[in-house]
C-alpha cells in the first residue's frame, strides 16, 4: 500500500541525485543549459481593451531553476505558423492576425536563494476573430531528470478563445490527498487525464483551482512539526518557539512539497497547458488553519507556518514575489542575507487588494478580479486569509470588493452578461446546525475528560488545540451558525448587483469532496420567472477533483437534510435533484453505487466541472432580431469546431426563444425552469464538449464530470449536465440601492 508521503528531505533532489556543487554556483551563468526543477506553469491574469475587434489577452509563465542559473527567455507564436521558433514570420491562425510573428519575452527573476530560483516571463498576445492555439518555448532549458548531455527545448501549447466569446472553463478544487490515503487504490490524480482528454475534444482556455491545489497537511507528520506535534501539553505547545531553525525547516518542506507534487503527471503537464487562476484554502497552508481558537492561531508556529506557505502560495500560484521575509521568533536577518526577493512597485491590475493584513497570515488578503472574455466577468475572494472562526472577510474588504466589481461591470456598458464569483466552500448546502449542537454540547467536555486520562475518543479530537477536529470543517462553511449573517449580507449584496448591471450571478464552491448543484431563487409568490428573476443564483460545488470523497453515509445524511431554506422574506434555496443516474450504471460498470437510491442532490465521487456558453453568441446576434421575435432561417448553435456534434445533439437557435423559464410549481428539488429540465445524464450538456443552446442567449453550459471507478487509472468519467439562463431584468424594474 502506498500511502501519501511528504516530499523528501535533505537537499533538493531530482529522482534520487542530489543538485551538484555546479547547480548551486553563487554567480549566475551566462551560457550552457537552463537547469528547471519545475514548471513551465502558466497562467491567465488579465485582458485588456475588451469589447474592442482587437482585445489583448495577459498571462505569465513561470519555471523554476536551480540557483545561479542565467535569466530564461520565453519564445511565444501562433501554433499553426510554418515558421520555427525563430523569429521567422508565420501564417496566420484561423484567420486572425496573419502579420503577428514570433515573440520573445525576458524573464524576471521574483525569489532566489540556495536552493533554488523562481522566473517569471509576462506575456501578452492579440485575440483575433476565431479561437486560436498559441505556442511557447523556452530554449536551453531542461529538466534535470534529462541527461545531462542534452538539453530539452520547452514546447507547450494553449487556447484562448474568440473576441467575440467568453472562455470555457474547467473548474475544480481539492487537488491533493488527505494524511493516510491508500493513493494506489485511489489511482493518484487519475482524474487529470480526463481533464486532458476533454481539453483535447474542445480546450478550456482557464482552469480555476477553488481551493487546496496542493495539500501540505504532512508537514505535521512527517515534516518538521512532528516534535511539535507531539508535545502533550497544550499550554507548552501553543507557546513553542518559531526560531529561524524551524522556519528553514518548515520552508524547506513547504519547497519540496509544492516541487514533488507541482511536478507530478498528469497535473503537471495540465499546468503548462491550461492558463490558471487560482485562490487558497487551508490545505494550502494546513489543514484547518484559520478554524481554531483565536489565542491558539496567534501562537508562534501557526504564525510560521502561516508566512511560509503564503510565501511559496504567491510564488507557485500567482507568480508574484513573496514579502521579503516571513515570520520567526529569532531575527530575519539571516533570510535576508541569503536571498533575494523582487521588489514589485505596482499591483497588477488583476488583483484586489485587502486594505488590512490578515489576522494570523499576516499579510493582506489577495482577491482576483478579470473577465474571462467577452461576456463573463470573475471574482475569486479570498476566503482563507482575513478568517477566524468568527469572520470569513473583514466588512471592508466586502465593501471594497463589491465596489470594484460595480464599477469594473458597469463601465463594459452592457457587455458583461454573466459574473462568475468564486468562494472557497458552498454556500448553497445542507445545514448541520444540529451536529455542531452535538459537538459543542456538554458532554463533549466528558469525553475530552475521558481521553486525557484514559485515551478515550482519541481522534475525535485535533492536535493543536485539542478541540473536536470536525468542528474546523464545521467552522468554514458560510452556514455556520456563526456566518450566518456574514452569509445573508454577501448574498443580499450578490442580489443588487446582479439587478443593478443586469447580470447574472452563479458561484463556484469546493472543499466538501462531493459535487452538488445549489440555487437562490425568489419565492414563488415574487411571480418572476428564472430568466428575469436575479435572485436566481446558482451553486455549482465540486470537490475533489484528486482527494477521496466522503464515506457514502455522510452524502446520504447531507442529502436528508436538503430541506427549503428561508435566506429572507424574498429568497429560497435548496439543493437540485441532478443525480438521475449512478455514474457506474450509466457506464455499465459492475461496481457499488456511489449512494443510496433517494440521494440524487449529493455525488460522492471524484469530479471537476465544465463551464461554458450555451449559445455561439456572436451567431445569436446575427440571427435573433433585436425584438427577440421569432426567425425561422436561425443556424446551428454549434460552432464548426466541435467535430463531435451531431443533428440530434445541436439545438436550433430559433428553440431558444421559447424557452419555458417560468419559476415551475411543485418541489423546488426538481427542475425549476427549462434549462434545468432533464438535469442529469440525459441534459445535453453531459457531452462537456458541445455547444446547447440550453441556456440561450449569454446563458451557461454546466458540465459535471463525475469519476466513473476509482481503480481506473485512465480516469473515466461520466457526464450530467445542466443549463443557466442569463439574467433579463424587466424594462422599466427599479434598480435596487447602491450595491
């Protein structure tokens, strides 16, 4: 059986070889080879000049090389060019910017120090009129993995889409495993081949990481926080020491384990393939970081250990500098004496900025902010950063948040159909109020007794503060009881917003290790239909896309407890019965059903989800009159591309205009509007590759891949699907007050 182990320790190795005195020269190269430990990975920051025939798409690329190498170059050109990797002036891509000629971007060198060095290579490229493949490369650069007689020349290729489009998505989260998982009989990250297959059928042009892209909970284990671990006493523990022996330890695994893991096929390979986007959660930095008792996080390790992994979580993840230093007990001056840390005068335009640093990270929270495309506008919040058991965001980073966005929206004038928000964890989701009752209930103060003396219960509780170790898990959810105001101001907010810019409003959710599909929607006595109603807001929860799913018991629990629940006077939400069919049953494999046979609203099972327009809509413009009236000549909403399309599979254009969007009578589990009809296997979208016309015009394709068995090693999944209409607010509605 093999277990999920931490990375090694002792010096940096690449397959067992120790770096050489040479990979670790103090002055930087000038010829020769480009040593990388890690990377090409890549991704998506920004676009410029939307809305215009010639919108400008921002990225970067970072590699990581051992230290004293000299500075790469990035080489960036159309992917169908005729010319090399030269500079030579290539054909032009499917019919965009036939004069654009290879590129080459310098790099920047953000961290050093002896053990390694952290590049960034910025880039820029032209969106044209269709869907277009770029290439990079980055030249005299090679894995130390390769023989040392050669170098290898860095090749990738990645999508971005139309002018006039919005990108397709891949979103997933819970990219790691749990202390003790059997990986062999979870086949490691088997689910990334599906994602690249799928990415080969029709590619995404962003991959969004939710949360925990990484799990670095074995720095307790088999890390250097083991002896910490250990001490009994609570007191002693909480006021250990964080000296700068530690915090060299305590970086050096946090390096080695993004290395190991950063490095790990097929993930690996999906990194440099698919630009990313991504926002922490506490396995990122550990588990339950931000969930425990105040005086506890205040204690000197967790502090540590807190500056660390935000250290090589910007680095890794964002690709920006870290601060110069992070936190120890002891004096800085030894990490200042033997590194190097770019100093960046200005934020880039991508990012938001929390005014105030966070209570225990002590650095500001870092909020994502840009469209993806044409149509969709994104916001990826911080959640992990400015959290205490108490709060999730401070109130003005809220304010700051919601005021960018309005604004950012409101000047595309109209063009922005759909906002994308991103949180670390559902907010639409069953309520466990009775079991945090239980947890926090007397006579959990019995047991605790019981396990100090005689070891009783003993994983019931964690080995930080010595609380019940569920209740950190409990603790993060928005409907906790003590979020639960925190949660109905964000969705109230979320509300206005969507009126106030006519946009409609679905959020992404991770962390629960099952996928689940939520919905806000106004009550049925509001009498507003689902395409005019902006209180409709879906959930789309996927979680994991790598970790294992809970035990099948749990799903069933969660299921029993989706009841209708009341946000206000004006909002219900539930969860949608989309679960029509096992995903072992729709494959005809012979293995155990994932739940029980009334659980169709909790999946538990590996998955990721696919998020794309429903409609070409730049055909749609040319073909649906402005009045919305009917026209009989309307083509196929499929682009040319997707080879895969049939007739049987391609909705007409001219069907989207009768679309039934009025909010359904009945059981609010069940389909409430077209779009959700036959929500499941039999919905259209459950290809992931096609275009519906499901969720007509601006609307949404959602696409879950849902792992079929997990002693697949290729990662077979099954598809459900489900649409989302775009938000219509009626002429003439009163917008509501300032957002």
């Amino acid at each position: 059986m093999a277990a999920y182990a931490p990375a090694t320790n002792g010096p940096p190795q690449i397959d067992g070889a120790i770096l050489s005195d040479d990979h670790r020269a103090n002055g930087d190269r000038t010829t020769g080879p480009i040593d990388v430990l890690c990377g090409p990975l890549l991704n998506y920051k920004y676009m410029t000049n939307g809305g215009t025939a010639s919108p400008t798409w921002h990225g970067s690329v970072l590699v990581v090389t051992s230290s004293g190498q000299r500075a790469p170059s990035l080489r960036l050109r159309p992917a169908n060019a005729s010319s090399t990797m030269n500079g030579s002036q290539p054909n032009g891509i499917n019919g965009g910017h036939p004069s654009q000629s290879a590129r080459t971007f310098q790099s920047e060198k953000l961290y050093e120090d002896e053990k390694s060095c952290f590049w960034r290579m910025r880039i820029d490229l032209p969106l044209s009129s269709e869907e277009a493949k770029w290439e990079y490369t980055i030249p005299d650069a090679r894995h130390l993995t390769l023989s040392t007689g050669g170098s290898e020349l860095f090749t990738k290729a990645f999508h971005v889409p139309s002018a006039t489009e919005s990108m397709r998505i891949m979103f997933h989260s819970c990219n790691g495993f749990s202390l003790g998982t059997d990986v062999d009989a979870w086949s490691g990250c088997a689910l990334w081949n599906d994602v690249m297959r799928t990415h080969e059928k029709r590619p995404f042009h962003v991959m969004i990481g939710g949360g925990d892209q990484i799990y670095n909970d074995n720095i307790k284990q088999n890390g250097p926080l083991r002896p910490w671990c250990e001490i009994a006493n609570p007191i002693k523990r909480r006021d250990f020491p964080f000296t700068d022996q530690l915090r060299a330890q305590c970086d050096k695994h946090y390096f080695e384990n993004y290395m190991h893991w950063y490095s790990t096929e097929p993930f690996s390979y999906a990194n440099g393939s698919i630009p990313q986007i991504n926002i922490w959660d506490d396995h990122d930095i550990i588990d339950g970081f931000g969930s425990y008792t105040d005086l506890f996080m205040k204690c000197a390790v967790f502090r540590g250990i807190g500056g660390i992994a935000h250290k090589y979580y910007v680095l890794f993840q964002h690709h920006v500098p870290p601060p110069p230093t992070t936190y120890t007990t002891d004096s800085d001056a030894t990490q200042q004496q033997n590194s190097y840390v770019m100093k960046e005068e200005k934020v880039e335009p991508a990012y938001v900025m929390g005014d105030s640093p966070g209570p225990y990270v002590e650095e500001r929270s870092r909020h994502v902010f840009c469209e993806l495309g044409a149509h969709v506008a994104f916001l990826g919040i911080d959640a992990r950063t400015e959290r205490t058991r108490h709060q999730i965001n401070y109130p003005e980073t809220y304010d700051k948040l919601f005021s960018h966005a309005s604004n950012q929206i409101k000047s595309t004038s109209g063009r922005i159909k759909h906002f994308i928000l991103l949180l670390g964890v559902p907010i639409a989701y069953p309520r466990l109020q009775w079991l945090e009752n239980i947890l926090q209930s007397p006579l959990i103060g019995v047991v605790r007794f019981l396990n100090k003396r005689f070891g009783v219960a003993g994983g019931l509780f964690n080995e930080f503060d010595g609380g019940v170790d569920l209740m950190d898990d409990l603790d993060d959810h928005y409907t906790a009881h003590q979020h639960k105001k925190e949660r109905k101001d964000l969705i109230q907010r979320l509300q206005k917003l969507a009126k106030a810019h006519n946009v409609r409003v679905t959020i992404l959710g991770g962390d629960v290790h099952l996928a689940a599909f939520g919905r806000f929607y106004s009550k049925p006595h509001e009498n507003l239909p689902i395409n005019t109603d902006h209180r409709y807001m879906a959930n789309i929860v996927s979680s994991a896309i790598t970790n294992h799913p809970p035990p099948q018991a749990v799903a069933n629990l969660l299921a029993r407890r989706n009841k209708i629940h009341h946000l206000d006077h004006h909002t219900d939400e539930t969860l949608l019965n989309l679960w029509d069919k096992d995903p072992a049953e729709k494959a005809g494999v012979n293995i155990p059903k994932k739940s029980a046979n009334a659980n169709h609203c909790t999946m538990p099972s590996r998955n990721y989800a696919i998020i794309s327009e429903s409609s070409n809509t730049a055909a749609v413009d040319a073909v649906i009159p402005p009045n919305g009236g009917p026209h009989h000549d309307a083509p196929s909403a499929t682009p040319a591309a997707a080879s895969d399309d049939t007739p049987a599979q391609v909705h007409d254009l001219k069907q989207q205009q009768h679309h039934n969007w009025s909010n359904k009578p009945g059981n609010p589990r069940n389909p409430l509007h077209s779009g959700e009809d036959r929500a499941g296997t039999e919905h259209p979208a459950a290809n992931g590759t096609l275009r519906t016309g499901m969720g007509g015009k601006y609307g949404l394709d959602v696409t879950f891949r849902i792992e079929v068995d997990c002693s697949d090693k290729t990662g077979r999944t099954e598809g459900y699907g489900i649409s989302v209409p775009a938000l219509e607010v009626a002429k003439g509605a009163p917008l509501e007050e300032k957002v």
